[in-house]
C-alpha cells in the first residue's frame, strides 16, 4: 500500500459552492496510485463538502436557498455570536453536511457517478481562505 498527502487552498467570495472537483483531480494526476481511496476533508467548521449533480447550476442555488431556511441568520437567535450573526449558523450547516468525503479510485480516476462533482460548501458570508486535504491510499 501506497499513501498520498496534498494540500488544496479554496478562495471562496461567501456564501455558495464551489466546484472542486477539476482542482482534485489535477492533484492526482501526481499521484502514483491506480487503485484506491481518496480522502477529501476540509479543515474547518464552518464550510463543508458535498457529492452534488454538476448539471444543473440551479441544484446549487437551491441548497443554499434550502439551508438558509432551516438554519437562518439572525442576532438573537443562537447564544453564541461573538463572530457575527453568520458564524452559528454556519457551524450548524457545517454539522448537518459533512467536513470529510470518501471517493474511490480506479485506473487513477476517482470513480464519481456521471452528474457527480465534488463541492466546498462555504457557509460565511465574507470570503474565505478554506485548506482541503486530500489523502490517498492504495496501489
């Protein structure tokens, strides 16, 4: 067995999802691994990642439309708000999504499904510097 580590930087421009998918695979093409498991996760706690349709850009709006529904912004609403009213929220969203993906690997190619991309999903409303690691392991 055979193990990878890479860094990826996200710049995000706030609230959205960001399609990271073209960004991971030209970091495997680095990598001397045909079989195997990828590991993708994000270093925060208030940004995660999504397996999302890459179609259809409206999917995007509508989570995000979705989210800000269940999870709203507001001062008031959360006890802790000492990083703005966006902060709670975004640490909810964060748990109810995922902050770590595992995608397979064959013939060195992640074996997404055909609408299938992978998403930063940034949950603040400034911009954000977002560190993604992504580990492989296989032969």
């Amino acid at each position: 067995m055979r193990q990878s580590l890479h860094r990826l930087v996200v710049e995000t421009h706030g609230q959205g999802l960001v399609e990271i998918t073209a960004a991971i695979k030209e970091r495997l093409v680095h990598v001397d691994i045909n079989e195997g498991l990828l590991t993708v996760y994000c270093r925060h706690t208030s940004a995660s990642l999504l397996i999302q349709e890459n179609a259809d850009p409206d999917v995007c709006k509508d989570l995000q439309t979705f989210f800000a529904k269940i999870v709203p912004e507001g001062r008031g609403l959360y006890v802790h708000e000492s990083e703005g009213p966006d902060d709670m929220p975004a640490h909810i969203r964060a748990a109810l999504t995922q902050t770590q993906l595992s995608i397979p690997m064959r013939d060195g190619e992640l074996l997404l499904g055909t609408w299938q991309g992978i998403y930063l999903f940034e949950h603040r409303r400034e911009p954000h510097r977002r560190e993604i690691v992504l580990h492989v392991i296989g032969e």
